[in-house]
C-alpha cells in the first residue's frame, strides 16, 4: 500500500489525519489476518522513528525519505512526490510487490511511476479533486494538475475501489464508465465500537456528540449553530490537537466565538483529539451522533456511531446517502443547513422510542454490512481478479 500523507502510525485528529489513516492501518490489519503480508509506504514526518515499523502481525509500515524529516501540509507534498517515487522505485526492483494499492491521488501519481511493469495497480481516491473544488473554490492551486493526475490514475490503474456510489457518479463524469470500478466501503472496528456498556451523561443535558477534525468542511459550526434551536442539549466536539494544544488551533478559536455569538457557549465542549476507545465511549454516551460535513468521500464516523448503536443526522452528501438509512438509521439534511439540522435533532430527541429502534437498526446494519473483516475480504476480491487478469496477459504474451 502506499499512502503517502496518511500513515497509520500518525495521531488522528491533525488536519491531514482523519478517515484514510484509519482506513489504511485497518485494511491492512485485516488483510494480514486473512494470511497476507502488508507493507505500508509512507513518508517519514520525523527524524527518530526506525525506517520500518512492525505495525501488527504481518504489517510493516515503511518510511520513505522524501524532503524534511517532519510534517508537511498535504497541499505543499507534490514537489516531494518525485523523491518518493524514487524510493519506491528502487525498493520494488529489488522486491517486485504482488499488488500495489495506492490511496490518494499524490500516491496514485507516485505508484504509477515506480511500479514494475507486471505488477497491477489498485487506486482508491479518497476524495476527489473536482468535488473538492466544487465545494471548496478556494481550495488550492494544485487543482489543474490534481485534476489530470486523476485522470491519469482512472485511465492507467487495474482497478479502481471507490468507496460509495456517488464517488462511481463522478468518476464517470470524469471519464470512468465502463472502467472497473469496484464499491468497497470503509470499515468500522466492532470490537472498539458497539453499544454494550454506555453510560448517560452527567450534566443532565441531552446530548449529541460530533468527531471530526477541526477543518470548516466538516460542518461543525452548521451544528453549533443548530443547537442554538435545540434546547436542554449539550454538543461534544472530539477532534483536532490534544486538549493541551487546542487552543492554538486557528478553526478552534473560530469555533469558539461562534459558540459566543450564538449564546450556546456553556453547551459546547471541545475535547481535542482522543484515542479510539474514548471516541467510541463518548458516541455511547450520546443521543444522537452529528456529521454534517459539506462533502465528505465516505465518512467513517456515522459507521462507527452506527455500530454503537446511535442514530446519525447526517449530511445527505458522498458516502452517507450509502451508510445513513433515512427514517431507518438516522436522518439525513442538506448540507450547510442548521435550521434543518436543528429541525432533525428536535425531531429525534422528542421521540424516544423512534431515537431507539433506529439505533437499534444501525447496529445491526453496522455488524452486518462494515466490519473491517468483511472490507478486506471485498478488497482482496479486486486483488485476486487483477492478479487473474495480469497472469493471464503474462501466458498470452
């Protein structure tokens, strides 16, 4: 695998740490599980790590040197791509991988230059450039050359693994039909997330629990806004830096104010980044789970709050017209809409017995449809068929 921003030894909760390094480390994880040795190329952020580290059984998560040993935004990574690339040339002419799987576009580009010329190539984007844009005009001035690279990645890759329908969608309007593309959502860890042992909350507030990464994208000022029509309830915000760091984040301090300007300052609380097991203890804790982000690729976070057995008021956008069921595991609402959220979150807190058997819904579609164990199965379907098709290129030349 390469995932060139996105390792899975990295803290979540940065800016450029969210969904892709969970997916990374827990596809891998479960691809070992089912008898599969995994590497993971990722750039070295820091000067003191070994160049490999044994991640789990059978995982090895290897360090690539391209420019600073320390953390770089994900939008100043392009000029360091050929370096990496470099690398991942050298070390695939002296042990040619089976598979490559490369996640995002930077590592798609890198992947498709250093590959050896028999071994196939498995893309799964991530996040589109042309949906970014849309979304986000202001998003950057790579936004030409992500687009061609894009392009190219569709056009050169054995297979491509998006994780919802709407990412098919627009991939065929970028060129994608008739390509094969392979729906295989992310996953969810159901021995961290599931219901069994929640606790109420103390305050004697209703409550609503919303994990992201402090980027305006996400939609968490929508749902501060929102709570202001939601009374009796308090708001818990995980993500971003450690608690001790937040209050040098810029979207933090943006956050805040709004909370003040809109008189619901005493019924937010910002927790900073938190391990998993904390995450997954504040999502049973809660009524209800908020993702409304603008966009959002897939979205693991309605998936876990799923499978611990909580409605989602999601954001009818990319991978939640897949996981959220309307009416049956949670709600959905335009996105960048708080007077609808607001309508939504009532709805769902004056309604107990409707609140509970969606959550009870959500867990069973949860344990059914997203263990990690049934992703990676799906995932090493594509593995196996492009494998099929390049040894049968292989005999017929």
């Amino acid at each position: 695998m390469v995932s060139e921003h996105a390792s899975p030894l990295s803290p979540l909760g940065g800016v450029d740490a969210g969904g892709q390094n969970v997916h990374v480390g827990a596809l891998a994880t479960n691809l070992a599980a089912l008898g599969h040795d995994v590497e993971v190329f990722t750039r070295r952020t820091d000067g003191t790590s070994p160049d490999d580290v044994r991640f789990a059984e059978r995982v090895l998560v290897r360090h690539v040197p391209a420019g600073p040993a320390e953390p770089v935004s994900k939008d100043h990574l392009l000029p360091l791509i050929p370096e990496f690339t470099n690398h991942l040339r050298a070390q695939w002419q002296r042990t040619p991988p089976d598979v490559i799987h490369s996640h995002f576009w930077m590592s798609g580009l890198a992947a498709l230059n250093a590959r050896p010329t028999t071994t196939p190539l498995v893309h799964t984007y991530h996040a589109l450039g042309v949906v970014r844009q849309r979304h986000q005009p202001d998003s950057g001035s790579l936004v030409a050359v992500r687009d061609r690279v894009e392009r190219r990645i569709l056009d050169e890759s054995d297979a491509i693994v998006a994780t919802c329908t709407d990412e098919v969608r627009e991939l065929g309007k970028i060129g994608g039909r008739g390509r094969q593309i392979d729906v295989v959502p992310c996953g969810v860890d159901v021995s961290m997330f599931h219901p069994f042992g929640a606790c109420k909350s103390r305050t004697g507030l209703r409550r609503a629990v919303c994990v992201s990464r402090l980027v305006p994208r996400k939609g968490i000022a929508d749902a501060i806004k929102a709570l202001a029509a939601v009374p009796a309830t308090e708001l818990i915000v995980i993500g971003g830096p450690q608690d001790s760091e937040l209050s040098n984040d810029d979207e933090y301090r943006r956050l805040v104010s709004l909370a003040r300007a809109w008189g619901v300052h005493d019924r937010v609380r910002f927790t900073g980044g938190l391990p998993q097991a904390d995450v997954a203890a504040w999502m049973r804790s809660a009524d209800v789970v908020i993702a409304v982000p603008w966009y959002e690729p897939f979205g693991i976070v309605p998936v876990e709050a799923m499978a611990c057995g909580k409605p989602v008021i999601g954001s009818a956008v990319g991978g939640l017209l897949d996981t959220v069921q309307p009416g049956e595991t949670g709600i959905l609402v335009r996105p960048r809409s708080p007077e609808e959220l607001a309508a939504a979150w009532r709805s769902l807190l004056e309604d107990d017995a409707r609140r509970i058997a969606m959550g009870r819904t959500a867990h069973v579609r949860a344990r059914r449809d997203f263990p990690w164990r049934v992703v990676a199965r799906r995932t090493l379907g594509t593995y196996e068929r492009v494998l099929a098709h390049a040894h049968q290129l292989v005999r017929s030349s």
